[in-house]
C-alpha cells in the first residue's frame, strides 16, 4: 500500500517514518510540507521519491491509496476532509480538532464516504495497556475507585520548538498536546466517560507548560492527570480499584504490576516475586528493544491496525468519536484553567477561539 505523508515535523520524523518503514506491506511513497527544507531533509533520510509543497498536490496523486495528517492540530479537519474528497484513506495525528463544530462535519462527511479514518491515539497499542485492559476486563480490580496519570517531557527546552506549540490557540500546550492521550484513555480502558473537570496551568514563556486536572468520571471515580513539558520524561498510571492496584510503567520493558488489595506493594514477598517477574520479561524485553522499544511498538501496532482495517474492511480501532471525545474534554480542561471553576464537559466550548467569550 503506498501512502503519502502530510507534514514532515517531528512526529513524523521520529515517530511515524521509522514505524511505517519497518512494516512491509507499505511503502511511503510521497510526503508533503510547505517547509522545503524539512521536505527534504526528511525525504532524503527516507528515500521517498516524490516530494509536495502544497499538500493539495499530493492528494491528487492517484498512486496514493491513504494519506497520514500530521499537521498542526488546527489544520487537521481542513486536510483530511480534502483527503476524503480526494478518495483517500485517513489517519490523523491526534488530537482530532481544536473546533468541536470542525470534528462533527468531519464526521458526517465520513459517514458518506467509503474510506477508512482513524485518529493517532498510539498510546492505546502500548504492549502494558493492552494487558492491562485485559486484566481489567476480567474485573480483577473490582470498582475502579481513583486513576492517577503521570505525563512528563522536556520539550520545552529543545531548540526550534514550532510556534503553534507555544500557544494553545494553535494547539500547543501540555492540554491539548498531553493529557488527550489521558482522556482519550479512560474511555479505552474502562468504557466511562469524564462528567466534570477542574484544572489549573503553570504558564511561562510558552502556554500551558504544566498542569494538573481532575476529573470526575460518570462511574463515580476520580482521576488526576498531572501534565509538564519542563522535566524529565515520565509516563506513569496507577489504577486502584476495591480489590487491587495496577501499575503502568510506559517506559520499563517490566513496567506493569498488579497488587491485590490483601498485599503491600513493599513488601518482602511482593518485592521478590516482582524480580523474579522482570528475570522472566528480559529475554522479551531484549527483542522489544533491538525494535525501538515499547513506544514504537505502539506507533507500529497503530498502524498495522488502520492497514488491516483497511485490506480487511473492519472498523477502526480509534474512530473520529473517540477524537471527538478526548478533544471535548480537553476544551473542557482549558477552560477550567480560565475561568477557575470546575466545568461539564457537555458545556465545553466549542473551540478555543471561542472560549474567552463564552466563558
């Protein structure tokens, strides 16, 4: 399947570009950006042959049965409704849009098309996710009482941050750019929905660069999402249920735990059967890494998932409902951060242009 790329930033660079190029069943076969320079720095590395300025170009290329969005957040709707229009299969970066009114006519227009769409939620192919959801679902946790998310980074500090990334107008910001994969989580793993958020940011030179949300899910547990673009990189869940504590390490090959309620995470016992557990993993973990690690695991299984989707006529595993959802609590979260009240998600704004005035 030959593929055409859509912004060649960062993501793309490091993230989607090196997966797609381990899958042999695709060939990305053109890229576009209005940058070119990054067109073709990044063409070259990749050995993609044919090269676009104008996104628009690229969508007339009749040898490219699906396109990758990854844009800046604001032009996501614009680009894949063209892309739609086109006859193109879509997968969009996430998050979907910064205009909940932009993602419903997204939606629309792809219920009268034949093609594929999925939003980039990557996190949800995450080897630990994927085998805590499985514990999950066999009720091992009991009622889920608390969630606590930990979702740090040091972007802040690398040179030649993009401009939209500064500003959460443009979609910047640890809100938008972070915690979606959080919101867009609690759906993926426990099937309830955010009611209610109360948030606070720590704004610097740029937007939102810290912030902590809370969020009041509609099956009566809480979560808190801790969000920074300015430390060390950190990925962290804890889930405690009635029955039992789950423990999400993104980054450790033995990153998953679980804890029954009867048992002290310290303990002697526990401490030793968790050794014994990260012996057993190496072997796994060794291959895993010799890949790229977990985290690229996930950008590979994404995409592996949308081509299958794609050669099979399944349903994709992340629809545009489920980017419309994380976007709305998103919205939801920046606006409780301007206006110092907890929000209902179902009264979010909008959109962000919007949001001063409707607050």
């Amino acid at each position: 399947m030959k593929i055409g790329l859509i912004g060649c930033g960062k993501v793309a660079l490091t993230r989607h570009l090196p997966s797609l190029q381990s899958l042999s069943n695709i060939e990305v076969a053109a890229a576009a950006d209005v940058d070119p320079a990054c067109l073709n720095s990044v063409a070259d590395r990749f050995h993609i042959a044919h090269r676009y300025l104008d996104y628009k170009d690229l969508l007339n290329d009749s040898m490219l049965e699906a396109v990758a969005i990854c844009v800046p957040a604001s032009l996501h709707v614009e680009v894949a409704l063209s892309a739609l229009h086109a006859g193109k299969h879509v997968f969009i970066e996430k998050p979907l849009s910064l205009c909940l009114k932009e993602a419903t006519t997204l939606i629309s227009a792809a219920e009268h098309s034949p093609k594929k769409i999925m939003v980039g939620f990557n996190l949800r192919w995450h080897p630990h996710l994927i085998d805590a959801r499985k514990i999950l679902d066999k009720g091992s946790l009991g009622h889920i009482k608390l969630i606590r998310f930990l979702f740090t980074n040091g972007i802040r500090y690398q040179q030649n941050l993009p401009e939209w990334k500064k500003r959460r107008i443009s979609g910047g910001g640890v809100i938008i750019e972070n915690a979606v994969h959080c919101f867009d989580l609690f759906h993926y793993l426990f099937g309830c929905d955010v009611e209610e958020v109360s948030a606070v940011s720590h704004s610097g030179e740029c937007d939102d660069e810290t912030a902590s949300i809370t969020c009041r899910m509609d099956n009566g547990a809480i979560a808190v999402v801790d969000v920074s673009e300015c430390t060390n990189d950190r990925k962290e869940l804890e889930i405690y249920g009635h029955t039992g504590l789950l423990r999400v390490s993104f980054y450790r090959y033995d990153g998953l735990e679980f804890f029954p309620a009867s048992r002290f995470p310290g303990d002697y016992q526990t401490r030793l059967s968790s050794i014994a557990r990260s012996i057993r993993e190496l072997p796994k973990a060794a291959l895993l890494m010799r890949r790229g690690g977990a985290l690229r695991a996930s950008f590979r299984a994404e995409w592996q998932s949308f081509i299958n989707s794609i050669n099979y006529d399944r349903p994709v595993e992340c629809s545009l409902e489920d980017g419309l959802r994380a976007s709305r609590v998103a919205l939801a979260a920046v606006q409780s951060t301007i206006s110092g009240k907890s929000v209902k998600v179902l009264r979010a704004p909008y959109s962000l242009s919007t949001m001063d005035e409707q607050i």
